[in-house]
C-alpha cells in the first residue's frame, strides 16, 4: 500500500534510506519535506515501510528528489510502484514534465526510468561522491501533457 508518509515515518524512512544508499540524505533533511503536503511517500509491505519516494512540484515542473527500496525488498517491484506513484502525483500537480537524476552506475534504476518512458536529457559530471572519488549523474525528464 502506498499511502502520504507522515513524521512518525521519520525514523523507518531513514533506515531505509540508509541501507539503500550509499551517501543517504540526513534525517533533518527529510523531516524538512516531511513537513510539506503530497511531497513524500511511502510503500508498506506486510505492515513495514520498505520503501519511500520524494517529489517536489514547482509550478509546471515536478523533480523526483530521492527514491529507496530496503536492498531486503528490492527486485518486487516496489521501485517501478513508487516511481509510478510520484509520476500520478506530478500529474496530478499538473506538472508539465518530471525530472530527475540518477549515478551512472546505477544500471537497474536507469533501465526502470527508461521503460517508464524517461529519456535522458544531459549529464552532471562527478556529482555524486563515491567510495573512491565521484561518477557522473545522468538527468533524466519525462513528458506528462
């Protein structure tokens, strides 16, 4: 069930976001968007928070911040159901188009955008830090009018 995450999804949200990123997001950070109606999400699979997705909208354009599935509950689809979900929000925002990027490394989010009909758009070169330096972020839009 994806419902609107609340702050008492605070800490779930964050161990989650911990295990599934390597340089996850602070947890003042999240409570900051925590705060803002329709703008964070969360998946519950058997009573738990497994996964969660951040999207901003800004007049006519809607920018997918984060997304996480817990590496536990990864490959059931949550991923494909939470970037869904944040494309019906932006939609429903009437956002003209949704953006977001994403490591170049990242082979199996890159193939999710891709069939959700994402195209990529440009590159941010060595923006995000690594174990061993930086890798590029590749920025991906998709059209939504």
């Amino acid at each position: 069930m994806i419902r609107a995450a609340e702050q008492s999804d605070l800490e779930t949200m964050m161990q989650v976001e911990q295990a599934a990123h390597s340089h996850p997001w602070a947890a003042s950070i999240m409570q900051r968007y925590l705060a803002k109606p329709n703008v964070c999400w969360v998946l519950e699979y058997q009573q738990r928070v497994v996964a969660h997705a951040v999207v901003s909208v800004i007049a006519d354009q809607a920018e997918l911040l984060t997304i996480a599935v817990h590496p536990d509950y990864q490959g059931n689809g949550f991923g494909k159901q939470m970037a869904q979900q944040v494309i019906e929000v932006a939609s429903a925002a009437a956002a003209e188009q949704l953006f977001l990027e994403v490591r170049e490394s990242n082979s199996t989010a890159i193939a999710l955008y891709e069939y959700l009909g994402f195209c990529e758009t440009g590159r941010r070169r060595s923006y995000y830090p690594t174990a061993t330096g930086r890798e590029d972020a590749l920025l991906f839009a998709l059209p939504l009018l």
